[in-house]
C-alpha cells in the first residue's frame, strides 16, 4: 500500500470537503483556504466538491500506465481515517487543487496528496499549494512520492529542491518513487 500518495491531479477532488476556517493570501493572488474532509455543512455558499467526481485520477492513471492507483478507489471514509491536514485552491469554477499531509513525531511535513483540477492544471496550482505548506511549515524536512512515470510531479518536486530516496514496487507493475527535501540548515 502506497503511504505518501502525492500525485498532481491524481485524487478525487470530489471528496475534500469544503469546510474553510483560515485563509492564506498568496503572492499570486491566490487565496488558500484550509479544508476539511466531507464537511457536512456544506452550501450553496461555501459547496462542497462531494458533488462531482475530478477526473483527475483517469488523467494519473494514462499518464502512468496503471488504474490501480490506490486513491483512484479511496473513499471518503478512508480520507477522513487518514486524519490529514488539507489546504486549497479556488478558481471561479470551484476547487482548482489541494494539498493535504501529516506531520511525523520528528516533525517532518510527510505529503499524502498534491492534487489539482485538470482544468487547473498548468496554472502554478500546485506551485501555489507547495509554496503555501512551506509557509505553514517553513524549513522542515518535507517527504512526498508519486508515481515514477508521473515525469511532470516528479519534475516540480525535483525543481523545488527534493531529492530522489528511493523507487519501488508496491503492487506488481506499480512503481513508485519517493523523494525528500531536507530540513533548511539554520
């Protein structure tokens, strides 16, 4: 089982809630909003992207050769038990992206997901989302991993400093690659 699931436009949207407490502003003007997962109060005025399925996992899924991408299947009871911090992104047709994780006993930022709309995507979303977690958790170690074909995540992990650990096989066919960025020295 992968357990630091990050792949850009890779999870259902349609199952992070929308339950906004804090908003961050960004230097692109993006405002990013922390979400809760299956927010049951969701309206008309703060919706919640429960409605609708993102394709974005059948656009992982091509991108890497395999569906079995274990997120593809995750429910939302599933996304609520992994107990995941989650911040986000809107654009005028709603959620456009989400980055959600888990800090370690050492305090390490561990990514589980990194997903954007694939109407989003080329548009710095998960920039964006990157940029907004190092501001919440500034010079930690950070670990992410995504799908070794996924050549567009790995290049945007590799370009903001991680570093390639390891790659392995956690089904058969299903290669994953995980990368770290370590702590900034002080």
């Amino acid at each position: 089982m992968v357990t630091r699931a990050a792949v850009i436009g890779f999870c259902v949207l349609a199952a992070i809630g929308a339950g906004a407490s804090t908003a961050y502003s960004h230097p692109l003007h993006t405002t990013l909003t922390e979400l809760s997962v299956g927010d049951p109060t969701a309206t008309s005025a703060k919706p919640s992207p429960l409605k609708s399925k993102i394709e974005s996992y059948a656009v992982e899924a091509g991108l890497i050769g395999d569906d079995r991408i274990p997120q593809l299947t995750e429910t939302l009871d599933e996304l609520r038990e992994a107990r995941l911090e989650w911040l986000g992104t809107r654009d005028a047709e709603g959620l456009a992206g989400a980055i959600a994780w888990a800090i370690l006993d050492d305090g390490t930022v561990d990514i589980h997901r990194l997903v954007v709309a694939p109407r989003a995507f080329r548009r710095g979303v998960a920039t964006r989302l990157l940029d907004g977690l190092d501001a919440l958790h500034p010079g930690r170690r950070v670990l992410v991993s995504t799908g070794r074909a996924n050549v567009p995540a790995v290049t945007l992990y590799l370009r903001r400093g991680f570093f390639l650990v390891r790659e392995h096989e956690v089904i058969p066919g299903l290669v994953v690659t995980e990368l770290e960025r370590p702590a900034a020295s002080g």
